[in-house]
C-alpha cells in the first residue's frame, strides 16, 4: 500500500511541538506528496512536574506514551529527544533516523551572574539531573543543588522568581524554541559532558512499517548517528540508567571521532572521567576501551550502589 499521510506522536510540550512541526516540514519537503497530522500527548513524565523523574522511573516516561501509541498503530511514527530513550530497544519498534544534532552543551542561566565561578558562595542552582547535580559539585561544592522540573519557560519563571541564583539546561532547547536570556552561559563539554544524544533527535516507527522507514531516512545524518550511537553503546556496556548521573559525548573532526564520558556519586562526590580519540573507522573499538576505562574506574561499583539506593528510597 502507497501510503502518503502520516500521523506523527509527539509529547505537547512547547518545545516537543516546536521539534515535531520541525521534523514534519523537513518531511514535507523532501516528500512533497507526504501530508503530515501531529498528535500531541501527555506523557507520564509531563504529568508529575513536582518528582523527581528518578523517583517517577526515568526520562522513559516521556517515550513510553508515544511509543504505545505506535504500537497501538494509532500513530505511524514519534520524535523523541534522543537522551530521553533507553539505549535498549523496544520490541516492534525502529530507531529509523537521527537527524542533525544541534549544540549538545549545557548551559548556566543566571539573572545576575556571568559564571557558575561568579556565584555566590552557597548558591542555589536547580536541575532535575543527577548528572548536572554532579557535576556542578565538582566545581561548585558549596552550592546547593535542588529540584527543577518543568518545561523550559517554567524554569526560566522559577530562575526569575529568585527561587534560584541560577539554573542549567541543554542548550538546543533554548536554541530550538528561539529563547534568548541576557546571561546564557555555555558550559564546556570537555568538564560538563552532556547527556546521551543530548541535542539529537530521533525518529520511531514500527519495525515492519517499511515505508514509513523509507521516508524517515530522508532525515538521518550519517555523522549525527555515528556519535549519538557511540555513546549509546557505552552506555549499554555499562548498562547505567536515569539513576546513575552519566555523562557521554562523541563528536567528530575530519574523520577523528573524540569521546568524552564520566560517572559520578552524588553523596560522595565521587567523579569518573575518561577521553580517548581515534579514527572514526574505529568507533566501536573506541568505545570499548572508554567502556573498560570506566570499568576499571569503579563504574559499575558506582552503577550498582546507586540502584541499591533507589531501591532503598
């Protein structure tokens, strides 16, 4: 069957919107005959803003729904933030497209301050991510790192509230959403490595929908996904989850590939980095020894006490 509409899922978040109605004109333009439907929906990650999303169960919550939703068939395919699914796949389903990352950095938002070093001594820095909360005590150790969830514009509400001296979020949000703030700080990948496939998107659809894939392929980025895909491999060697305050980056210059990947224990401040670069033909080879590196680090002793924590809480 020739099929030419399609229904795309999608969270109803602002910025989840934005991307979709991105993701959905690129479509229409390589595939002229293609008449796109979003269908927006409330994940179970956007309707517990005041939890932690540890406590909810992870940054899958807010996949789940859309993927349902495709199995369903009620849906023919879904854009997810990339750092928000599990590096493990979901039965029936295809990871069929990465398209073109944005910024994969983080960012210090402040309404007065010019630098995470600028802020005052016990400042007030909210984030919702283990990962974040880590690595702002690694260079901020008299901060105090409390919860901050919601999406960006209710952030940027709460940072101008004075509920926080500052706040950190992913910068291809900001740059997607057309959001300027007088101090948008850039923080360096090589000290705050960025979430897995922070700033990529990917496109789902049924594994036996054949079609649809053939159009989604019209967006994948072969170098997108050679980094994006790196560093989901790392993580599937270390099998660490939204509990685990991991950070993994690759990029690409020419054909060397340069990863960036670090594990961390909150209540410890305990902080594991690792870098290696190579050529890019050996991806997989550069990310087992990142993998072993951390390995040999404590990684999985640190993977472990976190989920004994979890399960404790």
């Amino acid at each position: 069957m020739n099929k030419s509409h399609l229904r795309l899922a999608t969270r109803a978040s602002p910025l989840a919107l934005v991307q979709a109605n991105a993701i959905k004109q690129q479509l229409i333009t390589n595939h002229p005959e293609l008449t796109i439907t979003l269908i927006p929906m409330t994940t179970q990650g956007d309707q517990h803003q005041n939890t932690s999303l540890q406590d909810l169960g992870g940054k899958s919550l807010f996949v789940k729904t859309l993927q349902d939703a495709i199995l369903r068939e009620e849906a023919d395919f879904a854009v997810h933030c990339i750092k928000d699914m599990s590096v493990f796949p979901c039965d029936g389903l295809t990871l069929s497209a990465i398209s073109e990352r944005a910024p994969a950095n983080d960012v210090l938002i402040s309404s007065s301050f010019r630098s995470l070093g600028e802020l005052p001594k016990n400042a007030i820095i909210g984030t919702a991510s283990p990962r974040r909360h880590c690595q702002i005590k690694a260079f901020r150790p008299d901060c105090t790192v409390t919860l901050c969830r919601g999406n960006i514009n209710t952030r940027l509400n709460q940072l101008h509230t004075n509920q926080y001296d500052a706040i950190i979020l992913a910068h291809a949000g900001l740059l997607r959403l057309g959001i300027t703030q007088p101090h948008i700080i850039p923080l360096p990948l090589e000290s705050f490595i960025p979430a897995i496939g922070q700033g990529a998107l990917g496109m789902e659809c049924r594994t036996q929908d054949t079609q649809t894939q053939k159009y989604l392929s019209s967006l994948h980025h072969p170098n997108t996904a050679v980094c994006v895909n790196t560093e989901r491999f790392i993580n599937t060697q270390l099998n660490g989850d939204c509990h685990t305050p991991i950070g993994i980056h690759a990029a690409l210059d020419n054909n060397t590939l340069h990863i960036h990947a670090m594990i961390g224990d909150i209540n410890s401040n305990i902080r594991l980095q690792t870098s290696q670069s190579g050529p890019q033909d050996n991806a997989t080879q550069l990310a087992e020894t990142v993998s072993k590196t951390l390995i040999d680090l404590g990684a999985l002793d640190l993977i472990h006490k976190h989920r004994q924590n979890n399960q404790k809480g």
